[in-house]
C-alpha cells in the first residue's frame, strides 16, 4: 500500500479542498456511538460518478480500500466507522443533484448526498401532491444510504428498498453498471420497472461491499385525500400475541397498507425525556418496578402502536376506519383516530402537523425519536444532535420477525427480561415492515462516559443476537459491531457469493468487512 500516493491521486481526482488527513478530521469520523478501534486514513468527498470513478482506479492502484457513507448518520449500527481497520472515508455527501423529478409518474432519481430533509423540501416546493416515505432517524440521513441498508420508514412505501430502481453503480474495477432497464439508454420505463429484463443485478448493492451507487430512483407516494392516523394501545403485554395477529389480517387483506409501528413503554419513555435519576436515587437500570410510578401519566400501556391510513376520498378513509375499529377496539385498552382531510394537490402541505406520528406518517423528517439518544447523558440534549460527537451508547439489533402473534409475544418477553438482566432498559420498537414479517428492534442506549458501560453494553448485544437467532430470529440488518456474527450458511452460499465478489471487486477495494465473511 501506498497512502501517500494514494492521496496524491485523491488530490488530482476530488480537489486539494476535498480531501481531509488532519488528526481532528479522522478522530471525528473514527468515533461511533459504541467503542472501536479502526483508524480512518483519509477523507475523500468527490462530487460526481467520475469523481467516485477516479477514486475507485487510485484506490485500487495504489492498495487502499475505500468506504462510502452518504450520509454518515448509520448511528448505532456503526456511523461513519468501516467494518475493519485502516480505510479510506468516501464520504459522498457533495453529491447532492436531484436528477429527474416526474410528478405524473411519481418517481424521484437522486445523487447519495441527498438527505431526507433535502428531499423533503424539494417535493413540498415542487410536487406538493406526492412524498418520500422517511425515517424515524435524522432528517440528515441520505436517502440512498438508508435506502441501500433497506432502512424501515413509514408510510406505504415504508419497506423502501422494495420502492427503488434504475442504480448506477461504481464497481471495484472502475467499471460503472447500470441497473435494469437503465442500462438501455433510451428505455421509457428505465424509472419505472424494478428489474428491467434478464438477471436483476440491484440486490448485490445493498447491504454490501460490491460496488458504489451514485444514482437511484426513488418511488413517491401522491399524498392522500384523507389521512386518519390510528393510535392504540394495550396495558397487559399478555394481550401482544392476539394484537399482532389481527394487525397480520389487517395488513395482508389490505386495510392497512402502511407500516406498523409498535413500542414498549420503556421506548416511549426514552422519548418523552431524559433517565429519572432523582426516582431511581441514581441507580440503573429502571425496573420496571419504578416504571410502574411513572406508567399512570400514560394510562399504565405497556404497548403502543401506531399506524396510518391513506385513502383517495373522506368516504373509503372511513370505510376503512370502520373495519380496523371492528378489529382491533376488542383487543386493545385504547384505541384513537385522529382524521385529517387535505386539499390534495392544492400547492399546499395537507396535513402539517406538530405531532411526530402525523408527520413521520406523511414523510415530514423530525427528530423526535432521535432525542432519546440523550436518555441516560448528564447532560440536557442539545441543539444540533451528534451521539457520536456526544459518546451518547446506542447499539442496535434487528432481528426479523415472522408477523405472527407468538413469534412476538415470546421474543418480546426474552429481550424484556434479558436486557433488564444485562443492566439496560429494554427499549423495543417493533416495525411490521410488509405483510407477513416485523422487525424488533431492540435498543440499548446508555452513558459512553460510564466506565465499563460500552463492553456491558456490547456484552448484552452479543447476548441478544445470539440467543435470538438460536431461537430463527436473524438480523434484516448489521452494524460493523455484527458485520461477523452470522453463522455459516447453508450449502454453497458463502462460496458463490466469495466467487461474486471476487469477479466485481478483484483487489477488495470496496469496503472489505461489510457484508462479507470472505473479503
Ligand atoms: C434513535 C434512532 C432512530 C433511528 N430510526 C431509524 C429508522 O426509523 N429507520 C432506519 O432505517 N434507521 C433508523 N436509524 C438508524 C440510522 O440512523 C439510519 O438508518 C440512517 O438513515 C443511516 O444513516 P445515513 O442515511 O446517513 O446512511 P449512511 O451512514 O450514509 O449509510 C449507511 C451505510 O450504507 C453504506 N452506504 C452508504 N452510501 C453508500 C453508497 N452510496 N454506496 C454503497 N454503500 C453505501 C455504507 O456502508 C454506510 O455505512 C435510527 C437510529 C437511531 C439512533
């Protein structure tokens, strides 16, 4: 390896101005929300595919490896962080063209340093009729990043990664490889069918080392005449199991079509403010003992869903209203509907609302979940949040689920108990992601400046993750802390898809250790 002549190609690649190598710069992007000990070598911020390009032919000519963040906000699963030790940031935040808009088709082709903000903006200026499913997470999070770790967002577009198409991708070779029907210049459809025709090559871009997007397209949702947000929830957890069943009809018969959100009483405490050390006379975890103190400010609910409902007219927004009350009013305690009709495609925001589940329903980024970051900080949570900057602890898991009712009830209560031994909250958000299967996702937030808390921490994750898929209960997701926990696959997996990278990556210059048991 030659990093100095590496630089020097950087240089001639991005611009002297666009590339970092001073201690402050690599300190701030080697810290993550959880101990590690990789060392970043360089930074290098291109502003184009040609840009990505040349990076991607110095890098490999002179024996670095590069890895690509958009956004750089994969808080609790690694930030900006590469899975193994001494790579080159490829941070493609300048990258932030808004290629094509079609608002009759409703389709979006960006650049990876578009954030959900950004985009957000754009639509509401210049097709206020349609949006982007967003995320519970920072509203400076890249669209393309989250979308290339198939991220959980809201809305009915919610499963994200099964609403995009048209990549273009650098590859570790230099080449550039569009996907589908993009790779026929002159195709109407290229933005508008998934596959295209033949062998579909955009699975093998996300969640992996095997190439660079520059360029996707993103599928809109037109904002609906009518929007009943449903909010409910349960006080025996015991009442889960049968909770999850129903909401599995709901979904698969199609009176739902958004995503689910359900979280424990500890998540939503997180979110409501900061640890009560003055109850717990400093001690943590919070059992649920002293939880009990606090649950009669919220009716005592250990659960809470929420959902929305997306109709084209008042009249089937209370149809199906009527249907989803018919169902769930037996089996929850409490059970809300808060309706809003819009003057749809009138150039104005429909449905503006203060309230967070309203907003993150109709793709509105907010940050209300992401304060919770702060829980356990001495410290109140400040302006502009940064756990990394912060040593706020987060780790995540995300096991899959299958949507049925005794599959949740019985992992909830593990994780519950689990974590609570281990010394955390046991935070849970579940998302029921599609029709047919949930994603739990534990949470373990805690006080980086806490001796010893980020090897408890990590202790409890390896725990969890292991017990979980003991039980069949395997991740949709990793962080760099769980790039290798997988077990072998079945068969010849692990040695067709080591073939694969080697064919599109031969020197291993993406990203070595993401995904990846072999490279
Ligand atoms: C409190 C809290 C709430 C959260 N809520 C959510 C949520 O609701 N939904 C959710 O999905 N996540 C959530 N997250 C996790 C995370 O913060 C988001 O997923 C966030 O969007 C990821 O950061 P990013 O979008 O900036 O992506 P990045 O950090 O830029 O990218 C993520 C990873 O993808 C890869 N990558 C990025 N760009 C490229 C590229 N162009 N080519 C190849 N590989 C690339 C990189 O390896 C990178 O590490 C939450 C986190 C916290 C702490």
């Amino acid at each position: 390896m030659s990093l100095e002549q590496a630089k020097q190609a950087f240089v001639a690649a991005v611009g002297r101005e666009h590339v970092f190598d001073d201690d402050y710069a690599l300190a701030r992007a080697a810290a993550a929300t959880f101990a590690t000990t990789q060392r970043i070598l360089a930074i290098v911020r291109p502003a184009s595919t040609d840009e990505v390009r040349a990076c991607v032919i110095a890098a490999r000519q002179h024996g670095v490896s590069l890895y690509a963040v958009s956004g750089g906000k994969n808080w609790g699963l690694g930030s900006r962080v590469p899975p193994r030790d001494a790579q080159v940031l490829l941070d493609l935040g300048r990258m932030k063209q808004i290629v094509e808009l079609d608002e009759t088709l409703a389709f979006v082709t960006l650049e990876p340093g578009v954030t959900f903000q950004e985009l957000h903006d754009h639509l509401r200026a210049k097709a206020p009729a349609l949006f982007a499913s967003t995320t519970g997470s920072s509203p400076h999070g890249s669209v393309i990043g989250n979308t290339l770790e198939r991220g959980d967002g809201a809305g009915p577009y919610g499963d994200r990664a099964n609403h995009v198409c048209a990549l273009e991708v650098v590859l570790g070779t230099g080449e550039v490889v569009r996907t589908g029907f993009a790779r026929f210049p002159s195709a109407k459809a290229a933005a508008l069918h998934r596959f295209g025709v033949g062998p579909a090559l955009d699975g093998l871009f996300s969640q992996s080392g095997l190439g660079i997007v520059t360029r996707m397209t993103l599928w809109l949702t037109p904002r609906p005449r009518s929007l009943h947000a449903v909010r409910f929830s349960i006080v025996d957890a015991g009442r889960l199991g049968p909770l999850v069943d129903a909401l599995r009809v709901l979904r698969l018969e199609g009176t739902l079509r958004s995503v689910i959100g359900l979280w424990n009483d500890y998540r939503v405490l997180s979110t409501r403010g900061q640890y009560p050390w003055q109850l717990t006379g400093n001690r943590t975890p919070l059992p649920r003992s002293l939880l009990a103190e606090l649950a009669s400010e919220w009716g005592n609910a250990t659960w809470f869903g929420a959902t929305a409902i997306y109709a084209a007219s008042a009249e089937l927004g209370r149809a199906a209203r009527a249907e989803v009350e018919r169902v769930l009013a037996p089996l929850v305690d409490d059970l809300v509907f808060d309706e809003r009709a819009g003057a749809h495609g009138s150039g104005r925001e429909p449905f503006a609302d203060a309230d967070p589940a309203l907003s993150f329903a109709q793709g509105i980024p907010h940050e209300a979940s992401l304060r919770s970051v702060y829980w356990r900080k001495r410290f109140a949570v400040p302006d502009e949040i940064d756990p990394d900057r912060d040593r706020c602890g987060v780790v995540w898991l995300c096991p899959v689920l299958p949507l049925a009712g005794a599959d949740v009830g019985e992992a909830a209560a593990f994780v519950e108990s689990a974590m609570l031994e281990h010394g955390f909250e046991p935070m849970i958000a579940m998302v029921a992601q599609s029709e047919r299967c949930l994603y739990l996702m534990p949470l373990l937030l805690y006080d980086r400046d806490v001796e010893g808390e980020d090897e408890r921490a990590m202790a409890c994750h390896d725990a969890l993750f292991a017990e979980l898929a003991a039980r069949g209960y395997f991740p949709y997701r990793l962080g760099i802390h769980s790039m290798q926990a997988l077990p072998a696959s079945f068969g010849d997996y692990d040695a067709v898809m080591s073939r694969l990278e080697h064919a599109l990556d031969p020197a291993g210059v993406i990203a070595p250790g993401r995904y990846s048991k072999s490279k």
